[in-house]
C-alpha cells in the first residue's frame, strides 16, 4: 500500500515513463504524471499529493510559476523543479521565497532523486503533522482558557464566600471573647480591670518581638482571658495553676479558642520547670504563655501589692531563669524603660482637668481595654464634654500631655 504520492509534471511523454519506471520498484509512493502545469493543477485539485517535481522549461508556464501558484493553492504540497534548461535567476527567486523545497538538474542520479523524494515526501507529512499538532494544541488551549476562567470564577466565589464566613466567624469569635470578658467583669470587677492591663502590656511586649499578628491575637486574648477559669472558683483570688486548666477546659469547648486556651493553661509554669501544671520548663512553654505570665505578675506587683515599677522590676528580674524568661524579661524592662522616658517628656494631669486645645502624649484607654483616643490627639470641646459619658473611665486617672493651652 503506497504511504505517498508523488506528482511528476514534464512536457516530454518519454521523462515521465522514466520516472514511472524508476520509482516501480518502491510500492510506498504512488506516482501521478502530468504533461503541463494546467493539467497537474487540475489533478492537484482532486487529489491529496504529498510532493510536486515540475520540469522548470515548459510551454505557457515555466516549473517555477507553477510552483508559486501551487504554494498558494495547495501550501502542503512539498515542491521540488526537476530540469536541464534552468533560468538560474527564476530558480534563485524560488527557493528564496520558500516555493521550492530542492532544485534538481537533468540528468538525474536515481538513488539521489529517490532519496530527495523520500525525503521532501517525509518532510511535508510532518510539517502537516505539526500543523495539525499546532491546530489541536490552540484548541485545547481554548478550551483550557475557558476552563480556568470557568475554574477561576468558581474559586473566586468560593473564596469570596469563604471570606465572608470568615469574617463572620471572626465577628462571632470577637463578640464571644468581649462576652466573657464581660462577664468576669461582672463576677469579679477588679480582675477584669486586671486582665485588661494585663493584656496591653503582654501585647506590647509580644509586638516588641516582633511576632505575627495571630500569635498577638492570642496573647491579648489569652491574657484579657486569663481569670475566666473563676467561674469554677469560690473566691475572687487570683488563678492558681488548678482554675488555670479549668479556664483552658471552658474555653476547649469552642474549637476557635483552642491555641487561646493552651495559653491560659501554662501561663502559671515557671522557667525552671517546678511550676504547674505540667512542668513544662524553658522553651517547652509556649511563649505566649510565658509572656501572659510576666505581664500578669507585673500588673500584679504595682496595682495590687502597690510596688514602684522599678521595684516591681527589680524583684522579676531576680526570678530570671527560674520564674521567668530571660528575654522576655528584657524586653519588659526595655518597654517601661520606653514608657518612663515619655511620661517624663509629658505634663501629668488628671482626666477630670483635661480642657480643649491640650494634647495627649500617649493613648487614652479605658479599663476594659477599649481606645477612647490616641496618642498626639488634640482635645476639642465636645471631645472634653463626652469623657464623662465612659462607664470604665476613671476621672481620677493622671495621662499625659505634650502641650497646654497658654493661661491669658
């Protein structure tokens, strides 16, 4: 069965029966024969040839117009001038322009013509078979385009869903978390009062480390949290290592709060290994942990025991590498170190004399831990007449400022 066609266009009858007897031999090509460019054109039309070799000399249309012509026509024949009488410039032209695959002279060598033939014939099969190649791929790139914009668009909506549930979750998890803050506050004021400083100076000092903001979620949330384990108490003391894992036990029940419980739950071991309740000593207690622990102890010290801060701070640091992390520690004493500095920068006054046109040096916080305003906020009349409207700000409370209206 023949695997190509070959189209030979002569004008001289004797050349074509040689090449027919030449090629009887190889039954993989079929051999089509033409007597002029008219009638090779018209078989062109009606049949699939996979190689032209046209004699270039021939009356009314040399080999090398017709070449073009089949170019045009017919881009997958592979087109080969087989001729004795060439027009050098023409052939030039020809294979210049890519109409002309080779250019072959009479009179022929036959293992070379076969050889060329076979050749031109493989040639044009591939360049049809990577044109086909090429036309498949760019449909199903197409059809892959759309499908990843399809895919695209799904993802889109689901993340955007996904977003939004998050961000419900979030609302819900933030509203739970204010609730049972407010619920200690409830059962035991002063220790919600407690925690809420507690849990600004954890988070300063975990921002101090520079740490991610869901780990800083955690420790303010852990700390604002720490006492919730007095529900199972029956006094108003402060936790011990027991209601510590009563309060992890409490908040395990929500899943989100899991990392949140862990927190509270060794935030009483000591660096040393002997604290409660499991021994944990060094960095095998989560940091969080260790930073709640040292800004609850802190807290304790000077708004409860009534200690200076630098004496507050000199008694921790003697607890270094027993009760405490060295580098947490150090960090403490960089942060109040920080604080001192721009307390002494700053006028002190009691927020009940705040008057319009002073300006505050550090933030104005409530007990409950909320911002009222920030730091550098230049008082205006109205802000002065709604402070007294905070339930948890105490009007006695010295802040600082950086500047007071001149007196006339």
């Amino acid at each position: 069965m023949s695997s190509y066609t070959i189209l030979f266009v002569d004008d001289e009858y004797n050349i074509l029966q040689s090449l027919k007897r030449l090629f009887f031999d190889y039954p993989e090509f079929e051999i089509l024969t033409a007597l002029s460019a008219e009638e090779g054109a018209g078989i062109l039309a009606t049949r699939e040839v996979d190689v032209l070799i046209s004699d270039e000399k021939m009356p009314k249309i040399a080999g090398s117009q017709f070449v073009h012509y089949v170019k045009e026509r017919f881009p997958d024949v592979v087109r080969c001038i087989l001729t004795g009488y060439a027009n050098p410039e023409n052939i030039l032209k020809a294979v210049n322009k890519g109409e002309v695959y080779r250019y072959l002279v009479k009179p022929w060598n036959d293992g070379d013509l076969i050889s060329t033939v076979r050749s031109a014939a493989e040639y044009g099969r591939l360049k049809r078979y990577n044109r086909e190649l090429e036309t498949q791929l760019k449909a199903q790139n197409e059809s892959l385009k759309k499908e990843v914009a399809r895919r695209t668009a799904y993802l889109q909506k689901a993340l955007t869903t996904v977003k939004s549930e998050q961000a419900k979750a979030e609302e819900t998890l933030g509203g739970i978390v204010t609730l049972l803050s407010h619920m200690i506050g409830l059962v035991h004021p002063d220790m919600q009062e407690f925690s809420s400083r507690a849990a600004r100076l954890a988070e300063r000092i975990a921002v101090a480390m520079e740490l991610e903001q869901d780990e800083l979620y955690n420790i303010r949330t852990a700390a604002l949290l720490q006492e919730i384990g007095l529900f199972e108490a029956n006094s108003g003391d402060h936790l011990n290592a027991d209601h510590a894992e009563d309060g992890a036990r409490l908040l395990n029940k929500l899943s989100a709060l899991g990392p949140i419980a862990i927190l509270i739950k060794h935030h009483h071991e000591r660096f040393d290994g002997k604290g409660e309740p499991g021994g944990l000593s060094g960095e095998e207690i989560p940091l969080g942990s260790r930073i709640i622990r040292t800004a609850a102890d802190y807290v304790r010290l000077i708004y409860e025991e009534r200690m200076e801060r630098s004496a507050a701070l000199e008694k921790m640091t003697r607890g270094v590498q027993t009760i405490y992390d060295p580098q947490v520690i150090r960090i403490l004493r960089d942060q109040e170190a920080a604080v001192k500095d721009s307390k002494d920068s700053g006028i002190p006054i009691q927020i009940k004399n705040l008057a319009a046109g002073m300006v505050l040096k550090n933030d104005l916080i409530l007990k409950n831990g909320v911002l009222v305003l920030p730091k550098n906020t230049a008082l205006t009349q109205s802000m002065v007449e709604h402070l007294p409207n905070y339930r948890f700000l105490n009007p006695e409370e010295t802040v600082y400022l950086r500047a007071v209206p001149e007196t006339e």
